[in-house]
C-alpha cells in the first residue's frame, strides 16, 4: 500500500483584520481575517516549520526524499529543498527538488513522491509546499491571500490515506501569473479564468482520476481543491458533477487563499474526520490541473492529525495596515546586519542549522556552541554531537528597542533546552506578557537578517 | 606583586559628554597634559605607556600609534589594551605590572573613546551573525536584571534610586556628562530601552579620555602632589557567552567576584576596608548586583544598601561619589582610568563638593561582557 502516512501544517501567527485592509483602500472585503507571514518568514521557513511539525516525534533520518514546493520561494536558484533537509536534520543522501511555477507545484511534487515510493525508489518522503505570495496594494487579491505551509509524508507503512489513482492535464491558458521581474501576482479576468480555465482543467483532470479509480463521483467523501478566487471551487466541483456541499471548505475566513500548500492543508483537514473506506479526491490548478484519489485506511482514526483549527489558534493581531505592509517587505526595512560567510556557514552547518551542541563525556555537561574544551569539567575533546531539543523554558529575558531587528520591542531570551543545553535566542511572534521567567518556548527556524545579498536563516524561539 | 610597590603620582580627566569639538587624538592631548601638568613633570619623562581604548573609529585607536602620535610620543614601548568594558582598568593594571616588575620607572595610562562620532544609538554589537544576534549592551545586561529581579523580588524602583543617587553626585561634578539630578518618577518613566533598563537606567554613549601617570613608589615623593599608593590591580576572565552556560544562575558576575577576591588578598585587606568604591553602574540594576560581587554586602543585599542610603556619599560606603557611568559618562577605554581618577581626587581630598570624608582605601571596578571580565583596582592614601 502507497500513500500518505502524516500530515503537518503551519500558519504564521500574524493576522491581518481585512476591514483594515478596506479601512487603507476602501472598497468591499471579504469578512474575516488573513494570515500574515512575519517579517522573519518565507516560504522556507514556513515549510521548515510545517516539515517539523509533520515529523512530529518520528525520526528524521527515516526519509528518503524532501521535495519543495512553492511559487514564492526566497530564492529563485538555491535548492531550498536543501536547506529545509538540513533544517529538519534529514540524512545528507535524501533526493531533493524544488517544485514551482503554478500552485499545482505542492500536488505535483506530492504526486511525484507517491510515484517514487510506488516505483521502490523511494521508501518513504516528506513534501513541504509553502507559499506568502504578495499582491499589489489595493488589489482585487490582496485581501484575499493568506500565508501557510503544508507538510505531507508519504511511505509504503503506516498510510492513512491509499493513492488510488491520479490524473493530469496541461495546456497554456492565461489566469494567474508573475514574471521573473514582478514582485507581485498578476490576474486576468476572474468570472473568465474561472469558467474557461480553472474549472474547466480541474473537471478535466478530476474526471480522469475518477474513471481510473472507475469510481462515479457520488461515491466520493470529500473534495478538496486549492482555488484561486473564493468562488471557483464550487464551480469547478458542479461542473466534476458533485454537490458543491462535498467540497471541503476553503480557509478564506481565517487564513485567505494559501496558493501551493492549499491542497495539502486542505487535505489534511479532511483526513480530522473522514471515515475509513472515504475515497478524497484532491486537485489544484496550474496552467491545467493534477488531481489525484485517495481512500482513507483503516489506520486513520488511531493517527489523525493535529486540527488545523488549532494550528490557526493563538492569532496575533497586527493593529495596522502598515504594519502588514512592512512585515511583508513592502515597506522595506533597513538592512541590518553582517554576513554569514560560505565558510562560517560550512564550517558551523551541524551546529547552527541542523542545531547540534556539544555533551561532554567526562561530566555529561550538554552545551552549546559546540567546543572542544568542557565548559563544566575542562576536559579537552571529550565530545560528542548532542541533538538539541526544540522545546524548552526561559530562563531569563529581555524585551529590547534598541536591537537591529525592522520590529520593536523585541524579546530575546535565554532558554533551557529539554535534555540540556542553553541558548540564547531572538523571541518571535510572542504577544505582550507571554515572554517571562519560565514560559514555555518551542524553537522555529527563521530568517534572521539579510547582508551581502543574501538572506542569513537562524533559529529563533516562540511561545509554546 | 604590586602592593606598595607603584604609586599614582599625577591625573588628568577631560570633560566627559558630546565632544564633537575634540577629535580622539585631541581627547587623548587634554588628558595627557593635565596629567603632566597635575604631577609636575615634563613628557620627555615618560618612559613607556598604556593605552585602553575599546572600539577604534575612523579618529584612531587602532592601534598604540594614536597614543604616540597625538601626544609625539616616539620611540618608546607605548601598548594598546583592549578588553571590553574593563579596557581602561586593565591598561592600568598592565602599567603597574610593567613599574613593578622594574621595567620602567614612569608611565602614562591613558584611556580614551570617541563614541559620539560613530553616529546611530548605543554601541554597535560585533560577534557572530547569528549566535545571539540580536543582542544590545542594554539587553544583555537586562538578562541578569530580570533573572536576579524574578529571584529577589526587586522592583524597578530600586534600580531608580541607582540612578537618582548617581545624577546626584554628577550633578556636584563639572566634568560629568549629565550633571542633572533626576526623580525617581523620571526614571521609571523613561522611554523604555530594554526591560527592565529605561533610557535613565542606562549609561549614556560619551566622548572623553582620562591619564593617569604612575611610577616606582621610592621615586613618588619627587613629584608635586601627595602619591597615592597602587595596593593591587586584579583581572578575572570568565566565558564571553554566558547566555550559554546552562550553569550560570544570573544573579551577579564571577569574574567580579573573583578580581575582588584577588584584589582583597594582594592589598592584603577585606571589603569592610574600603572607603568608597567606584564600580562599574552601565546600568542601574549593574550597580546593586557590583556591589554585592565585590563583598560590600551579601547577595540579594545590595538593592537594601541603596535603598538605606548607605552607598549615598554621605553614606557607610559611597559607592560613584563621581556619578558613576550613569551620569559621568562612559567613553569605553577611558572609563577606567576615569576611575583611577576619581579615587586619586578623592584620596587627595580633592574632589571639592562631591568629597568623601577622610577615605583612606578607594576601590575602581569595571566589569564588561556582560560578566566576561571584571578588573578590579585598589588605591590607597598611604
């Protein structure tokens, strides 16, 4: 048995009130609120975060494959893929690929993961899609998109959600696009790209899928679609030949139109409740369409995800506009920092991204950074590579105006690791009061500043 | 060993604040020459000097050669020291070290710091770009404040009366950086900086530079004023990154107890010995845990010092009768020997409106890293 064995999803904690977004240009708004990536994130970090959140408890070094993917990737050549493996700790011989291009990338890159472990290459692997893709202030989209991250495993054991068949079409049709020069996305005609392009493809390719499966549409749960406008999914799933009310509803009220990683959060919404025997089918759009049919195991009530209801909990209002405009880099901030050399980077990786300190052998002293001499009982080269937890409390803090950080206060705060070892780490995403003597944190790994062109990602802490 | 055996024959401060006007080099000019001009002696007799300087800037300070060229001090060892916040004591130290060990008779210490001309706020971080990036002067200090806070149960009222003392004094002194007296109000509603550090419970960023000629202590009588006897010069290294040491409880500096216990035992005295005490106050809540570090009371005890007055210059053990940093000012390098200064006055009976009464020891202690080093100087009047 091929298919999906965990889920993971992540959502930045920042929310922008849309009525502060028709407040700036007036205009109609959705009601309801949009995620917002924070200044420190992208869609690397964000998929880091989903990818941790994916694993869970289970070994890293389990998988074979990571693939990205996401049109809104902090880099348009440098396999992010990469970074996310080393983050997440995965082996160093994993396959790797970044998917981009259209928001299909996330189904296509899970698509191609389910293929590897059907054809024995690959036993097991982890897709992330992630996307923070920005509109032009007082666009018809701005209000409408919101920033997240999915993660999907997918192996031969423990599947709690069978591939059954899949299904494609491409061909060139003009809707959603954004040249290598353009900073945001570009919409033809909605009512028009909608009815000729979106739902035409994703009919297409679901009818496909279906007829494969040699099931009618009628025998399926649940429908699950990542849409470019709010109304295109119920057009697309009457004109598949289902109820409209089979669709799984979007996360436009509290999140907005995620892009790449929409399916597969959708997805592993609908995996909270469906039955085992469920046939889901899952499609997304992209100059054509992919859409692939699973059926829920009998496994999937013991390992349900976490809801992602709970992922979006714990908001953090953003009290302006403007405040969403600079934390998304349209009001730029000032360029803050020195860079992380290719050397220093190489030479500290284990430490710094895969997040190794150092425990002594001769005291058992777990510390960080990794050094040679003991910090505790002085004896030289004792050590040996310790694995820092991601979870730990705060010793002490401060909540800083003074910092070179584009939003202040800023809190950082020294943490006492679960299992040894202490750092000392910039606090992101805290609300006021949550920062304190003993709060629980959970580490997340960000963008902590640029220099030299490049961007320099760091581990940050969070309130747990 | 140093006790006794070097003596402080000649200081020289200049104004401490926003010195636009002065360039490093010219800073360096003043301090010198007051210097000489306070021990009556010419600058050909110097033999060898020490220059503490912290952060060098476009002005100089890169290396001894700004010592050398602001001053045309040729052909003689003249060494830079640097060593974070305990710059200035540290080039002392080295100085008296060199007169004790017989090397030369006569040197110049000299600390100076042009840091109004870097431009931007506070003191620029340097380090690794990401390990504790992020981190201020004001943040790393307010780690401890707060871990010690949540521990002892101290307000923000206590470190106020830090800073209300400290203005006290500074406002008695003409060469401060702020010489106005500050409320209690004023500091607890300051713009905050860094909790629990507002804008009045932290040092300002100063220009200014301080000397300090020493010599062998059997030649100290030739020279115009009364010597004041050097009785030991400590320094304690301990980890630059504390914040990663799972064993550090936060709640005071081991390299500062660790240079008072050094200090103490090679002047061959205890804390109770000392008259006054200038310490190392970059922030308010610095001060109360100092004076704990360096033995003046117990641990958790020092807010209750503050609070009954006794470190005020009227006090049992007036702690920065000069204002401290907090309000004289602290130009890095020159911070240290601004101490030496203060002790050399006070021990003088010099120091006209901010005068403690008959000291007979004085203590100057610099601490930086935050906790990294500490160095610790003790002065005699005889």
């Amino acid at each position: 048995m091929v298919g999906i064995t965990r889920t993971g999803t992540y959502f930045p904690r920042r929310r922008l009130d849309r009525a502060l977004i028709a407040k700036a240009w007036g205009g109609r708004v959705p009601a309801g609120t949009r995620t917002v990536a924070g200044f420190d994130e992208d869609a690397l970090t964000m998929a880091t975060d989903a990818v941790l959140a994916c694993l869970g408890d289970v070994d890293a070094a389990a998988f074979d494959a990571l693939y990205f993917a996401s049109t809104s990737s902090p880099y348009l050549e440098k396999q992010v893929a990469s970074v996310i493996a080393t983050a997440a700790d995965l082996r160093r011989d994993v396959a790797v690929a970044d998917f981009a291009g259209s928001v299909r990338a996330g189904l296509a890159a899970l698509r191609a993961a389910l293929d590897g472990v059907r054809a024995g290459s690959l036993g097991s692997a982890l897709v992330a899609a992630a996307d923070a893709r920005l509109a032009e202030p007082d666009s018809e989209l701005e209000p409408l998109l919101g920033d997240g991250a999915a993660a999907v495993a997918v192996g031969g054991e423990g599947v709690v959600a069978e591939l059954v068949s899949t299904a494609s079409v491409a061909e060139e049709f003009t809707y959603v696009w954004r040249t290598d020069e353009q900073r945001t996305l570009h919409l033809s005609e909605t009512r028009f790209g909608t009815a000729y392009g979106y739902a035409r493809d994703v009919a297409e390719a679901i009818g496909a899928a279906l007829r494969r499966a040699e099931l009618p549409p009628a025998r399926v749960a649940r429908l699950v679609l990542g849409a470019p406008e709010p109304r295109a999914a119920a057009e697309a799933a009457k004109r598949a030949g289902f109820d409209p009310a089979r669709v799984e509803a979007s996360l436009l009220a509290e999140a907005g139109l995620l892009g790449t990683p929409e399916p597969l959060a959708l997805l592993a919404r609908s995996l909270e409740t469906a039955a085992p025997g469920d046939f889901l089918v899952v499609a997304a759009y992209g100059e054509g369409a992919d859409a692939l049919v699973l059926r829920a195991t009998d496994r999937l009530p013991a390992a349900r995800p976490r809801p992602l209801a709970e992922r979006l909990a714990r908001g953090l209002a953003l009290p302006s506009y403007e405040r969403y405009l600079r934390a998304r880099g349209v009001l730029p901030a000032e360029p803050m920092g020195e860079p992380v050399t290719a050397m220093l980077e190489w030479k500290e990786l284990k430490q710094d991204v895969r997040l190794y300190g150092s425990r002594c052998q001769a005291c058992g002293l777990v510390q960080f950074p990794q050094a040679r001499v003991c910090l505790g009982c002085q004896a030289r080269d004792r050590m040996q590579d310790h694995k820092l937890a991601r979870r730990g409390t705060v010793f002490t803090f401060t909540i800083d105006n003074l910092a070179p950080v584009p939003e202040h206060p800023m809190p950082m705060a020294v943490i006492d690791l679960e299992g040894g070892g202490r750092l000392y780490l910039q606090v992101t995403d805290a609300a006021e009061g949550e920062v304190k003597v003993g709060a629980p944190v959970e580490l997340t790994f960000r963008r902590l500043h640029e220099a030299a062109g490049n961007r320099n990602y760091f581990w940050k802490a969070r309130p747990a | 060993m140093i006790r006794d055996q070097v003596a402080v024959i000649g200081v020289g401060c200049t104004k401490f604040g926003d010195r636009y006007e002065r360039s490093f080099e010219e800073l360096i000019c003043d301090a010198a020459f007051d210097a000489y001009a306070d021990a009556g002696i010419e600058p050909a007799e110097i033999e060898a000097a020490y220059l503490g300087t912290y952060l060098p800037g476009p002005g100089g300070g890169k290396a001894a050669v700004s010592l050398a060229d602001a001053l045309r001090l040729y052909d003689r060892p003249i060494t830079r020291v640097e060593n974070y916040c305990a710059t200035g004591t540290d080039a002392f130290r080295n100085g008296c070290l060199a007169v004790a060990a017989g090397a030369h008779d006569v040197v110049l210490v000299l600390g100076a710091e042009k840091l109004k001309d870097r431009g931007g706020r506070g003191i620029p971080r340097l380090g690794h770009p990401l390990l504790a990036r992020g981190n201020t002067a004001p943040g790393l200090f307010a780690l401890a404040a707060n871990r010690y806070m949540h521990t002892f149960g101290l307000g923000r009222e206590t470190l106020a009366k830090v800073a209300v003392k400290n203005h006290k004094n500074g406002a008695l002194n003409d060469k401060a950086h702020l010489r106005m007296e500050v409320t209690e109000e004023q500091v607890l509603k300051a713009p905050m900086i860094a909790w629990p550090f507002g804008l009045l419970d932290c040092c300002p960023t100063t220009d200014g530079a301080a000397a300090a000629i020493i010599c062998r202590a059997d030649l100290a009588r030739r020279f115009k004023k009364p010597p004041v006897l050097v009785k030991s010069a400590a320094l304690a290294v301990t980890t630059g990154r504390p914040f990663f040491d799972p064993t550090f409880d936060y709640l005071g500096f081991r390299s500062t107890q660790a240079a008072a216990r050094q200090a103490y035992a090679m002047a061959g005295i205890t804390a109770e010995d000392v008259d006054f005490a200038e310490v190392h106050d970059c922030f308010t809540w610095t001060e109360i845990s100092n004076i704990e570090d360096l033995g003046f009371c117990k641990k958790g005890e020092g807010g209750r010092l503050v609070e009954e007055g006794r470190t005020a210059l009227d006090g049992d053990i007036p702690v920065n009768p000069s204002g401290g940093l907090k309000s004289f000012g602290h130009p890095i390098g020159a911070s240290g020997v601004r101490m030496i200064y203060e002790c050399v006055t006070q021990l003088r009976g010099e120091a006209g409106a901010r005068q403690v009464k008959d000291p007979e020891l004085g203590l100057a202690h610099n601490v930086g890293g935050p906790g990294a080093v500490s160095c610790v100087v003790v002065l005699g009047r005889s």
